[in-house]
C-alpha cells in the first residue's frame, strides 16, 4: 500500500507545483500593467492638483500633500472629491 503512495504522490506534487509556477508568467503582465496605469494615473492627479488648482485657496497644498503621499488612494480621493468640484467653481 506504501508503494502506490510513494508512486502517485510525487506525481501529483509535480502536477500542483507545475500548475502554480505558471501562474507568474500569466499574472506579472497583468499586474504590471495595472500598477502601471495606476502610476500613470497618479501624476497626472498630481499635475492637475498642482498646476489648476487656483492659488488663492490654501487648499492647493493640501491637495497636492494628499495626492503625493496616499498615492493612487490619494489620486482617486482628489478625482472623485475635489476635481469636479473644481472644474464647476471654476471651469478649469
């Protein structure tokens, strides 16, 4: 009974190890392009934070501080709160 067990298990441990060792290959590229937009999309929020944002509100610094430092989280803050609001006050 041992024997059976010594011939079948490593088989099925190659077959579950193969399966995973394929998952990066599939997933990288992915996840690279995601982290990619994700980037692309952050210093754009942090242009549009820094060069629309009018001057005379102190909250242009606040805005530009929460982009740079939450990152992504913090470009979709600014996007979703602040940027329509903006672009209704005052058109830009």
């Amino acid at each position: 009974m041992t024997h059976v067990f010594a011939l079948i298990l490593p088989q099925a441990v190659f077959a579950a190890a193969s399966v995973f060792a394929a998952a990066p290959c599939v997933c990288f590229p992915i996840f690279g392009l995601f982290g990619l937009a994700l980037t692309a999309f952050w210093i754009w929020m942090i242009i549009d934070a820094a060069t629309k944002e009018p001057a005379e509100e102190p909250n242009k610094i606040m805005w530009v501080l929460i982009v740079v430092l939450l990152h992504w989280l913090g470009a979709a803050i600014y996007y979703f709160a602040r940027r329509p609001e903006r672009i209704r006050k005052y058109g830009r």
